[in-house]
C-alpha cells in the first residue's frame, strides 16, 4: 500500500550534506544520482540513495545562470550535470500546484518540472523516482508525491 507524502524533505534528510558520488546523464535526458555506499545490483552498482530524473524536463542553474537543460545538446548537459559529483546536496522541495521540484545542491539548483512530451500524462507516469535503503522509493508524479515499496 502507498501512502501520501507531504514533505519531500524528511527523505532526503539522511543524504543531506553529501555530494553524489556520481551524476551522470543517461539514455536521452535521464539524470542519475548516487549517494551513500555502492551497492551491487545485477552487474551494476548504485548508491545506497539513487534519484532517477526520469519523464521530466529539467534546467540547471548556478546561481540564476542556466547551465543546461533537458533541451541542451547532449555534451553540455553531461558536463553541466557532472559539475554536480563537487557539491552537496542541501535541499528538495516540490511545488504540487505547478508540479516542480527544486533539488539544491550548493549553488546550483536542478529545477525538474512536469515533462512536455507526454500527450496525457497518467497516474502511472513518474517526474523522477528517489530509492532508499529498505526497498523504497519515493516517486513523484502527475498523481502527486508518494512513497512505497520499489517492488510494487
């Protein structure tokens, strides 16, 4: 059963103060996040934490400059995103009325907001996903911000 999260704070509190250990750009405009210990997964590792930018447009900012974004060519969004490995994560917030979720990291701000490309976007449809030890996951999306099981 999934339970409603208000807060989106209270579950990155445990990573606060930390730099991922990778921030990577993946398949089209995907963004990775690993924190904590490397645990192995299949023939993979992640973070004990991992946060997966997934069906989402997103900016990047240093101070009120974008560095990148979703729409950037691909090498300067991997490089902008990297710049990320250097600072700590010190803040997440979600706006519910506009749907955007404000990642701070330093004096950089990941700004991630409701995807343009989804003609309809469902209540299975995900912004971004945040796995923590236990097999959780926290998940936000056009049904809103909620928490449960990675499995189910």
């Amino acid at each position: 059963m999934r339970t409603v999260a208000l807060d989106i704070q209270q579950y990155f509190n445990s990573i606060a103060g930390q730099r991922p250990w990778r921030a990577r750009l993946g398949v089209g405009s995907f963004l990775t996040f690993d924190f904590g210990r490397k645990v192995r997964e299949d023939r993979h590792f992640r973070g004990e934490w991992h946060l997966w930018v997934y069906q989402a447009n997103w900016s990047l900012l240093h101070g009120d400059r974008k560095l990148a974004d979703s729409n950037s060519e691909r090498h300067i969004m991997d490089v902008a995103i990297r710049r990320l490995e250097d600072s700590e994560l010190t803040g997440a917030k979600f706006d519910p009325q506009a749907g955007i979720t404000d990642f701070v990291f330093d004096q950089f701000r990941l700004v991630v907001s409701p995807a343009d490309y989804l003609e309809v976007p469902g209540d299975r449809d995900e912004y971004w996903l945040f796995f923590m030890p236990d097999n959780l996951v926290l998940t936000v999306g056009p049904a809103g911000v909620d928490v449960g099981p990675a499995d189910g």
